[in-house]
C-alpha cells in the first residue's frame, strides 16, 4: 500500500512542476489552482520524508533526490496510460484479412503496442503490416496496396479513400544543444551553421521547403537527408541545424542530451498525421482503429512531448473523431 500523501494526481503534479519549473505553469497545464499545486507537491515530499526541488530557487528545479524520484514516477505514469489506452479493445474478430501500413515515426514505442492490440483482436485472419515514410505509404494506399495506413496527410481528397484526422504536429525548430537562441532575432544564431533538410521526395521535406519559401526564407543547399535520425545525429554533432516535428523530436530520443526544441522563428504550421481506409470498408473498422491510435499516441508521444516540452501544450494535439 502506498503511503498516504501519495497519490496519482500528485505524481501527474510532479511530473509536469518539473518540466516546467513553474507552479502558474503546472497550475495552467494541469487545470488546478496554484495553491493546490503546492499542496500536491507538500504532500508528495512528506510521504517520502524528502525535498524534491529547491524551493528557494525559481525556477524550481529538482533535488537530487526529486530527479531519482522523477525517474520512476515518468514510468509508472507511463504504464498507467497505456494500459488505460488498451482498456478498450477493438473486435476484429469478423475480419479475414487486413493489411495496415504505419508511418515510421511511430516506431519506437507506438507501432509495437498497436501491433499487439490488432493481433489479440485478429484472431482468425491474416494480417500483414508495413512501417515506411508517409510518401511510401500514401502510394501504396492509392495503389490498393492497403487496407488500412496512418500516414501524414496530403490535404488530398480521393473518392475511394476516406480520411480520418488523428493527430496535429506541428513543425519545431531543432538545434544543437547550448546554442543560444535570442527570442528578439532567433535567426541570428542559425546563420553560422547549415540548414539540415530532409530529403524533397519526402512529404515532410516537401512541406517545410513549401513553407520557407512563403516566408522568404533561403539557405544554402549543403545537406538533403532521407534518414531522420542521421538528420537528428547530425544536429547533435553540431554539423547544422533543422526543422522537425515534435513526433519526430521524441523518436530521437538517444540524442534529447545533445539537442534543443524551440518554438519555429516564423510562422507556426503543422502537419496532420491521418488514419485512411479504402471507402469500400465500412465505417466501425477504420474509426476503432482510428480511436485505439489516437489513443497511444496520447500516452507514449503527446504526454511525455508536453512534459518535456511545455511550450507544446495545446500545439501538439489529438483530433478528435
């Protein structure tokens, strides 16, 4: 039995007091007033008999012993989000066949979850999945190559492929870490070191060079990058900086010690990360998938980007059905 103080709220508390440091912040982020914040937090340090920030210091910023508390607290926090995610299971059980194809920043963490959920609801047919660039699986789903994809979406309307909107990501800029940044003239700091892009054919490439060129925006062309964690190697080595997406930022998650998120120096845009299925199917497969996605991505992308990344609160978002 945990000791009394010590609660699920108070730990989502902690977890997001020290991200941002700031309890008007956690108080803004988490819904609650500032004073119950602060109760939250007593609470937390008197059950454990033990300070976990410096309270005499703002920002706030963790103790040695509230950085090793931290630690667990992310995840157990973690564990309890996806196995709430996996609380409602699909039924597939009528499906002879379906082939899914996922967009390969899920990777990591989400894709293998995923996997697992459709298999244990499968349980008579036969399932193929792929994991490419968005580009690769929006040919093989006008191909008819698919059942089911996730990908970002085109803004494309096709009348044999419905489009369910998932996910909003926006584009962050990615530095090397200690790089100062001055908020006044951001660009001032870029200018001594390259533009690290992605690779054109690539739909994420394809945006951001979109989108530079509305601003005005023109940098050498030295590095055109088909791998995203080469890309984000490549910053943590201070060769250049890049644009990205807070998705793609949390699947590097070996370099987050050696690199920086920041707001973009311009205009905020955003992809849609979208599930489609061919129009023939009907509605209840594509949307419980759909809700099972947006679900995880919730869980193991959102929440630990936005507690890292406070900034993103509200940025970073589900679409919901």
């Amino acid at each position: 039995m945990l000791k009394k103080g010590i609660s699920l709220r108070g730990l989502e508390v902690f977890e997001v007091l020290a991200a941002s440091g700031s309890v008007a912040r956690t108080a803004e982020m988490t819904g609650l007033s500032q004073p119950a914040v602060s109760q939250q937090l007593r609470n937390l340090e008197s059950a454990l008999g033990a300070d976990l920030v410096d309270h005499g210091k703002r920002p706030m910023r963790l103790t040695a012993a509230g950085r090793s508390f931290l630690a667990r607290t992310e995840v157990v926090l973690s564990e309890l989000r996806l196995a709430q995610s996996e609380l409602t299971v699909m039924d597939l059980t009528h499906l002879d066949t379906l082939s899914i194809g996922l967009i390969d920043d899920f990777d990591n963490d989400l894709t293998p979850r995923l996997v697992t959920i459709l298999a244990d609801s499968l349980t008579s047919c036969r399932f193929k999945m792929i994991t490419a660039p968005s580009h690769e699986i929006s040919e093989a789903m006008v191909a008819g190559d698919l059942h089911v994809a996730v990908a970002a979406s085109t803004g494309e309307t096709r009348e044999t492929i419905t489009e369910y909107p998932l996910v909003r990501d926006p584009f962050i800029l990615v530095t090397p870490q200690h790089l100062t940044v001055n908020p006044a003239d951001p660009l001032s700091a870029l200018r001594d070191l390259p533009f690290l892009r992605y690779a054109r054919e690539q739909m994420i490439g394809h945006q951001i060079e979109v989108q530079m060129t509305r601003e005005g925006m023109a940098f050498e062309h030295r590095f055109e990058v088909g791998s995203h964690l080469a890309l984000m190697a490549m910053v943590a080595r201070r060769i250049g900086w890049a644009i990205t997406t807070p998705l793609g930022y949390m699947r590097a998650t070996r370099f987050h010690d050696d690199i920086a998120a920041h707001p973009l120096p311009f205009a905020e845009f955003s992809r849609t990360i979208s599930l489609f299925a061919g129009s023939d199917w009907s509605d209840q497969v594509p949307r419980e998938i759909a809700q099972t996605v947006r679900r995880l991505v919730q869980a193991q992308m959102i929440d630990p980007a936005t507690s890292r990344l406070p900034w993103l609160n509200g940025r970073l978002r589900i679409i919901p059905d």
